[in-house]
C-alpha cells in the first residue's frame, strides 16, 4: 500500500461526517418523510437517503480529492459500479430504509473505505439507537468504544441468525428464501431479521447474533460489516464458503468457520445479477 496512504487521518475525518449525518437521521426518525420508489415497491428512497450520502461524498472527496466512491444512492440513478484498487470509499446512507420511513428503529449508515479492494475501515452506526460499530484494519472491533468479539459459537442447533427478506419479490427469490427460511429455523434456535443487513452483521460481531447469510444485498449493504465481522474474531464469505465477492450480492457472515461451513452446507444457493 501506498505509504502515503494515511488510515487515522481517514478514519479522522470520516467519524466525524458520520456523526454529523448521524444527526440528521436521528432529527428526522420520526417525522414524515418524502418517499419515492426505486426498483420497485418495497425499494425506497427518502430525501434523507440523497442528503447523507452527498453529504459524505460531497466532503470525503473534498478531503481526499483522489479516493473514488461507490454509493447505494448514486448507483440507483445510473452511476456504474465499479470497485478498483484506488481508495474506495463504500457507502450506504441509510441502510434500513424500510425502517426509517416506519420509524422501526434500526436503520444505519454504513461505510467502509477499501484499498486494493481490501477494508481499511468500517463504521456501522445506528444514530437512533446510538449503536456506533467501528474497525480499523488490524485494530480489533468496537461498539461505542468498547472492544466487541463474536460469540465463537460452532454448534448450528445453538445459533441465531439473521438474514432479510430483501426488496425484490420475483418468485425465484421468494422461493429461495422461503426455503432457507424453513430449512433454517428447523435447524437453529431461531432467525431475526433486523431489516438491516449491516445491522444483521454488526449483530455477528457483537455477538448478539451467530450468523448473518443474505442474497441480494450490494457492497454498500456489507462492506463495513465484513470488516468489523472479522476483526471481531468472525469469518466473512460467500454463501458457498467460496471467498467474499462484493459485487456478487451474496454474504455469509459468522462466529466461527465451523458454523459457517454448516449454514453454507444448508442454504439453498440464489445468483443474483452481479453489480
Ligand atoms: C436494505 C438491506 C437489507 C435488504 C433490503 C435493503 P437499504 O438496504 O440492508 O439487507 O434485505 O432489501 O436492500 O435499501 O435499506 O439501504
């Protein structure tokens, strides 16, 4: 990596345009808000989605005038997605939109820097609840400062796990996802779906949870969360166990690769479009 290439004075500069847009959505959590509809009726977009991320964007790239971006936002208005090894900012502006506009409390912004495509930081906050997941590369994973792991856990029958519905309701998906469903929760203590698939990682790396699998989800739903799984002691891939690609719009997240190699073993496999 390029010595020049400075991780503190990145992390220094984004913590605090995360706590200035975390102020936003905070401020606005339970009042109205402009909707409109992106791929379809279940994928939204508020105003404070579009504000957020040009909010980030607008001053990383003040800051940092040679890192490139891939935002959730900027990508559903035509922006090609395409992930080199510059320095990458990845971000989600408000992961959970569904949430946001219900006022369900677990919606997050989510951002990750890459360099050679590999996670430098990570941040996952929830203003709402005040939940600020962050990583360095390297430095461990920490919860509003307070060093988090993953539960280590490695027996399926013992384990929660998250996973989401996701915003396309085509039949094949459905069908995936019912299945993964049932086969899951005959195997598991039981599933949650937080609405968020960052939060759903974060809750891997809290320990909260014992493993996260989603198919659908884009770099901006699961970037950050890789990084803070794995230096929170869990392992990241794709849902075969084969190595996490990010613009394959699959994930597995987990406390130990014993029990992910039994969740890949179980899911029913989905390939969706890549980005
Ligand atoms: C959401 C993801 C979630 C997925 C939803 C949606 P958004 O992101 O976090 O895991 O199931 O379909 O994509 O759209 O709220 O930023």
């Amino acid at each position: 990596m390029d010595s020049e290439f400075d991780v503190k004075r990145c992390y220094d500069v984004v913590i605090k345009l995360v706590d200035e847009a975390g102020n936003i959505i905070a401020s606005r959590n339970d009042q109205q808000k402009t909707i409109s509809e992106k791929s379809c009726d279940v994928d939204l977009l508020t105003e404070t989605d579009q504000e957020v991320e040009t909010l980030l964007i607008s001053n990383l790239s003040k800051e940092f005038p040679t890192h490139r971006f891939i935002g959730e936002e900027e990508t559903s208005e035509g922006k090609k997605v395409e992930l080199t090894d510059l320095p990458t900012w990845i971000i989600d502006p408000v992961d959970g939109t569904m949430n946001f506009v219900h006022t369900f409390p677990h919606s997050c912004i989510s951002v990750a820097l890459l360099v050679n495509k590999d996670p430098q930081i990570g941040i996952i906050y929830n203003p709402i609840l005040n939940q600020k997941f962050t990583a360095i590369k390297g430095e461990g994973a920490f919860l509003n400062g307070r060093r988090i792991k993953v539960s280590g856990q490695t027996d399926l029958g013992k384990a929660l796990i998250t996973t989401e519905f996701g915003t396309t309701r085509d039949t094949e998906k459905l069908d995936v996802t019912m299945d993964n469903l049932r086969k899951t929760i005959e195997s598991a203590h039981g599933i949650r779906a937080l609405g968020s698939a960052a939060l759903n990682m974060a809750m891997v790396a809290l320990g909260a949870a014992d493993c996260n699998y989603e198919f659908g989800i884009h770099a901006w739903d699961i970037a950050a969360g890789d990084l803070i799984v794995r230096e929170a002691g869990g392992v990241t891939s794709d849902p075969t166990g084969q190595p996490l690609d990010f613009m394959a719009r699959r994930v597995l997240a987990a406390s130990s690769p014993e029990l992910a190699n039994k969740v890949a073993n179980l899911l029913t496999q989905y390939y969706p479009p890549r980005d």
